[in-house]
C-alpha cells in the first residue's frame, strides 16, 4: 500500500507550520557582508596589482632555477669545460 500526500504551501508556510524561524533578515545580512568583501577583494585582481605581486618573485625564481641548471651543468662537463 502506498499514499502520496501533496502539499502545496510556500517556504515561509512551510517554515511557520514546522516552528522554524524567519532566517531572512541574518541571510540578507550575511549576504551584503559577502558581497561587500568579494567586491573589495575584486579590486586587488586588476592586472597591474597582479603582476606588480607575481612578477618580482617570478623572476627571482626563474633566475634561481637558470643558475641551478647552469651549475649542474658545469658539473657535468668538468671545471675545465672538458668532459
């Protein structure tokens, strides 16, 4: 035996019939709160704040990474360029 009980009722209906709370107002809250930190964090990923972040260490370490395998290969070819 099965039985099917459609309800048609709104969320706040179906929050008031239950006892749940009206959460509404703290989500509006929460939500401008998210908002305003997202837009402020947006200004920080402009290309130029970007690259003037990225780029110095970048190049520090591309710069680290040509000397490493400029050393290794020295060492394999000998100090005197001779193998």
């Amino acid at each position: 035996m099965k039985i099917t009980v459609d309800i048609d009722c709104t969320p706040e209906e179906a929050r008031h019939f239950f006892g749940l709370p009206d959460v509404k107002p703290m989500q509006d809250a929460l939500m401008q709160q998210i908002q305003d930190r997202m837009s402020a964090n947006l200004q920080a990923m402009e290309p130029e704040a970007m690259l003037k972040t990225w780029l110095p260490a970048s190049l520090q370490g591309f710069e680290q990474m040509q000397k490493i395998f400029w050393n290794q290969m020295t060492n394999a070819m000998g100090k005197d360029g001779k193998k």
